[in-house]
C-alpha cells in the first residue's frame, strides 16, 4: 500500500513512524495510502530544519522571493487537474468543485506575488529637525500551519504562499485524512526553486499537533478547523507566548426576505447549503425564512434537490461523498435527531440512491423545514449535507436569531431592498456578509474571517491581515549626526 511520509528540508521521508493512519478513498470506501503520524521528535526535526532555512530566507531579497512564487504560480496553474483528482480521491468532493477549491488557492499565490508592495513601509521626513522616521516589516522565523480536511489545497494555501513571501520559513500539518495534496504542493514550491526547509510537510494527528503548539522556535500559529480543537490551538499556543490566528466553525444563516426573488433565492440555497456535501465552513446550513415566504420557498429547495445526483465526484455527480465513514454516521446521527425532534424532514438524504460504489460513504441532500433554535439540527455544526429551515415572523427576528448563535463565520441576506440589506450588514455579528451572494469568501486580497465561536484570535486570513500576521513591525528614527546636534541633555526627547 502507498505510504505518506513527510517533506523535510527538501526531502520525501517515510518509514520512520511508529504510527500509522488509513487514507480512504470516501466513494469507495476502499483504504488506499497509509499516512505516517509524526511524533513529537519528528516535528522537532522539521522545526530545526525550518529555523536553519528561516535565517537565509529572511535575507532574500524581494525580486527572489517573488520570481520563486510567480514560477510557483505555473506550475500550480499548468496542474490544477492533477491536484483536483488528488483531492477528489482523498475528500470525496467532486471534480469541478476541488477544480474550485484550487483556483481559490492560486488567487493567494498570485496575491503573494504582490508582495513588495503589500510589505512597503511609510517613511516620515523632518519628524524632528533633519531627524527622519520609517517603518519596516519583518518577518517572524518559523511559523506552522494546520489545516483541515475540508480543503486540503485552499487552506494550506491561504497561508504557506503569503508566510514564505514575507520571509518567514513553515511547517505545515495538513489534515490525516486527506494529507496527499499538501507534500505535492511542497514538492512543487521546491522545483519553483524555494530553497530546502522554508517549507516543511509534517503529517500527523494531535501529537504533532501539540508538538508544533510547544514548540519554542515555532514563533505563529494558523490554525483552521473545528471550533474546540481552535480554541484548544488559540490557548496552548498562547500560552507558550505565540502569535495564534485559530479559525474554527460554523453555523451559516442565509435570511430571506419577503421582497427577495425567491427562484435565485432557492437556487442559491441549494448551492450553497449542498455543494461539497455541505463540508465548507461558509455551508449555508440554516435558512431563516421571513414569513410569509416559507412554504413557497421550501417547494422550490425541494424541486432543485430532485434534479441534484449524488454519487462519485469521478463522475460527473453534484454532490459527493463524507469524507469518511464515521462522519457520515454522525451526520446520520443528526438526521435520526431532527426527527425525533419533531422537524419535518421534506427531502430526506437516507434514502438516497448513489451512483458510485455501494460502499461509499453516502448521505443524499437532505432539507428540515420547522426547525426550532434548540433542536439539535440547529445549536449544531453538524459539517453534511443538510439544510434547516427556520421560519420567523420579521426582519428584526432574523437578526436577532443569527446574532444570538455562537458562531459567526458567513451569513447571507437575500432581498432587493437596499436598505434593509443595508441595515443587516450594520447590525449582524458576523465576519463575513452576503447581500444576495449565498457563499461570501473574500478575495485573497481581503482578509477571510469569522467573528466569535468562528475564529480565536485577531487577524483574519490573508490579504493585508496575512501580511501583518507573518511580519513584525518596527520603526527606525534616523539622524546622520552633524556637530550642531551635540550637547548633553539628560531632558526626554521632544520634537524641535
Ligand atoms: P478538526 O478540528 O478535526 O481538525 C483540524 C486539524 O486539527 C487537523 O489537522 C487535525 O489533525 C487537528 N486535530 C484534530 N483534533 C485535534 C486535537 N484534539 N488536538 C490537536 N489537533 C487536532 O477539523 P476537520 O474535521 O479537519 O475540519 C472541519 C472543521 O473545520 C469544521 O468545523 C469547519 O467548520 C472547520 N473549518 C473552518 C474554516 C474557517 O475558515 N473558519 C475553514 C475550513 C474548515
């Protein structure tokens, strides 16, 4: 069987764990790798080797670093297919999707590329007589990035480009069960020309994890995953004095108003709440419809859902696989919840009929209508394929109901009332907003982020907040000394 190792100053290592996790392909069911679980000697190896390639990096000089991430940039781009199957066979989402998922990677490569200008600093003269001020970015040494199974390519690449631009060298833990597509992407950054250790590949669970977290010379954190392991990462890592940005998840609302038109409406609740088998962290899963449009609302989700095929993401299907089998039984789990908890189950995903291997790990769409805020459908990030429907009597209901949940990563408002969608984006607590855009994720040249419950710490992802995550600040006062400044004056300086 294939084994996954590791990506260590420049090299594939395998063979040396003492443990060892199955990587399954989730339309099949079928073990296909066996991916090494990286002890805490191990990650210190690769947190050495990083720290070595961070002191020549952080001297590289801009055009350098950038003319590695713009050849980067190409070979990404020339084998994008390449990467989509890799993910395809690991995660389970569909071809066009993990196509997607890799394009929205390549937007933060490209923005890195930018990165002379996104680091410029600001320079003051005659901040005092000929005294002058400036200011620098500088970057942090090593830095480690742990990433989820839900986007094996888009998450390591929200960071690793922007960290590795701004000087610093990584240490990336991808998720155990998908971990193939990130030692590709370290492999390829390396025939870019990013010279040995800047960017290391660890693959492993919570030891390495921990690890990493305890680890003097590891100076920042990025961590995305679910919401206990964030808060987890966010405290250990700052208690050991680290720089933490700790993303965790999400219960995304999409509030329909009365006035909204309700086929684009339905078509983007279906997007939005069953693309990637719901496993996105912007997955619209609660749909608050203000009355009186929910039961004509709910006939067109349920119309579009009978047209959606589920089955192998080979195969030209809408929706996919769970990731893995024991996540499909705990999205089941939940489905067998909100019926016992008296939610109408209108499309129910049990009785789904896939077209892929009677092995897969297969939940079909599946839409609730009557939810109430305590079923367990709702208070729950339940990461599948399943939508609730949450109706309320007003604007100010909605608003209300979004901001009292913990989580506050993406939310949606869908209406052609300017002022009400005006409003909503004053009033909600929530990272990241759509007006009549049902899956809002920044462009790599802003910053991804969610409020509350959805992220621990302050800067978001990428854009000018990635920039200042990977960089320290400091500013230079300058004089280029001439006799008239002498004197002794034990005074504290002021402005002349
Ligand atoms: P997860 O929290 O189980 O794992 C994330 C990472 O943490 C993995 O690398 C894993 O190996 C590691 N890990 C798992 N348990 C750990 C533990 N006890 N201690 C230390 N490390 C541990 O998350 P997942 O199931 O891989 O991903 C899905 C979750 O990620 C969902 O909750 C989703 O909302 C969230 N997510 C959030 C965002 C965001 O931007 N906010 C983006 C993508 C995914």
């Amino acid at each position: 069987m294939n084994l996954i190792g590791h990506f260590v100053d420049g090299k594939l290592l395998s063979g040396t764990a003492a443990r060892r996790g199955d990587v399954f392909d989730p339309a099949t069911g079928v073990p296909t790798a066996e991916v090494e679980l990286a002890s805490a000697a191990e990650v210190a190896a690769a947190v050495e080797a990083a720290e070595r390639a961070a002191r020549r990096w952080r001297d590289a000089s801009l055009s350098r670093r950038t003319a590695v991430l713009f050849a980067f940039r190409e070979l990404v781009h020339a084998r994008r297919d390449r990467l989509a199957e890799v993910i395809t066979a690991e995660h389970g989402k569909v071809l066009a999707d993990a196509a997607g998922e890799v394009q929205r990677g390549l937007e933060v490569i490209e923005y890195a590329c930018g990165i002379p200008a996104a680091m410029r600093g600001g320079y003051s003269e005659n901040v005092s007589t000929e005294v002058d001020s400036y200011n620098l970015r500088q970057p942090l040494g090593v830095v480690a990035v742990i990433s989820p199974f839900n986007f094996p390519v888009m998450v390591p690449l929200w960071f690793v480009p922007v960290a590795v631009a701004t000087g610093n060298a990584v240490v990336l833990k991808p998720s155990e069960k998908d971990p193939s597509a990130a030692l590709l992407l370290a492999e390829w950054f390396a025939e870019a020309g990013l010279p040995p250790g800047v960017l290391n590949v660890v693959n492993g669970d919570k030891e390495a994890v921990d690890a990493l977290l305890d680890h003097p010379a590891v100076r920042a954190v990025s961590f995305v995953g679910s919401t206990p392991v964030a808060r987890h990462v966010h405290q250990r890592a700052s208690l050991a004095g680290k720089r933490v940005q700790a993303l965790g998840g999400a219960k995304n609302h999409m509030v329909v108003l009365p006035d909204a038109d309700l086929d684009l409406a339905a078509d983007a609740a279906v997007n939005a709440g069953f693309g990637s088998a719901g496993e996105r962290c912007m997955a619209i899963s609660a749909l608050v419809a203000v009355e009186p449009v929910a039961d004509a609302l709910v006939e067109k989700i349920a119309a579009r859902m009978a047209e959606l095929r589920t089955g192998d993401g080979r195969r030209g299907c809408d929706m996919g696989p769970l990731v893995t089998a024991a996540h499909a039984e705990r999205v089941r789990s939940y489905v067998e919840a909100g019926v016992a908890a008296g939610a109408v189950p209108v499309v129910d995903g049990r009785d789904v009929r896939p077209d892929g291997d009677p092995n897969g790990y297969w939940l079909g769409p599946t839409l609730f209508d009557r939810v109430t805020p305590e079923m367990s459908v709702y208070t729950d990030e339940i990461f599948g394929p399943v939508l609730s429907v949450l109706r309320v009597g007003s604007y100010e209901e909605a608003v209300h109901l979004v901001n009292a949940n913990p989580y506050g990563n993406g939310t949606a408002i869908f209406t052609n009332d300017g002022g009400a969608a005006r409003r909503y984006q004053h009033e909600v607590e929530v990272g990241m907003v759509g007006i009549n855009v049902p899956i809002p994720v920044p462009m790599a040249y802003y910053s991804f982020g969610g409020w509350k419950a959805s992220l621990f710490g302050d800067l978001h992802a990428h854009g000018a907040d990635g920039v200042r995550f990977f960089t320290r600040g400091k500013v230079v006062t300058s004089r280029w000394l001439d006799p008239r400044n002498g004197g002794v004056s034990l005074g504290f300086p002021t402005p002349t």
